[in-house]
C-alpha cells in the first residue's frame, strides 16, 4: 500500500525528497519505508528547523531522494 500511494504522489507532485518519521517502536511501519528505498538518516538538530517538531527520542527520520 505505501508503494502504491508513494508511486501516485510522486506522479502527481514531483518533489526532490520525501520525508517520513516513524516512531521508533513501531517496526514494522520501518521496515516498510526501508524496504521501499527510504534511507534512515540522523537530523542535524542545529541546523534544521523541523527537528524542533521532532521528539528525537521517539521518533525515526527516513528520506528518500528523487
């Protein structure tokens, strides 16, 4: 399912990256995202604001680049 929805939204808008958090308990919603080429990545918390809205300690950040 999120294959098929990630494939659509792509078509339909064409960003650069797309961004998920997941939380870290929730493995199999992680195993997912890996599985369909998201990267786990670190977040700079100096540097990007978004991370003020993240809670590091219970959320997981993937990104997949276009």
């Amino acid at each position: 399912m999120l294959f098929k929805s990630l494939k659509k939204f792509l078509k339909l808008h064409q960003p650069k990256k797309v961004i998920s958090l997941v939380k870290k308990n929730n493995i199999r919603s992680s195993k997912c995202f890996l599985k369909n080429g998201f990267k786990k990545k670190k977040i700079n918390v100096k540097k990007n604001i978004i991370s003020k809205k993240i809670d590091l300690k219970k959320d997981v950040y993937y990104e997949l680049n276009i």
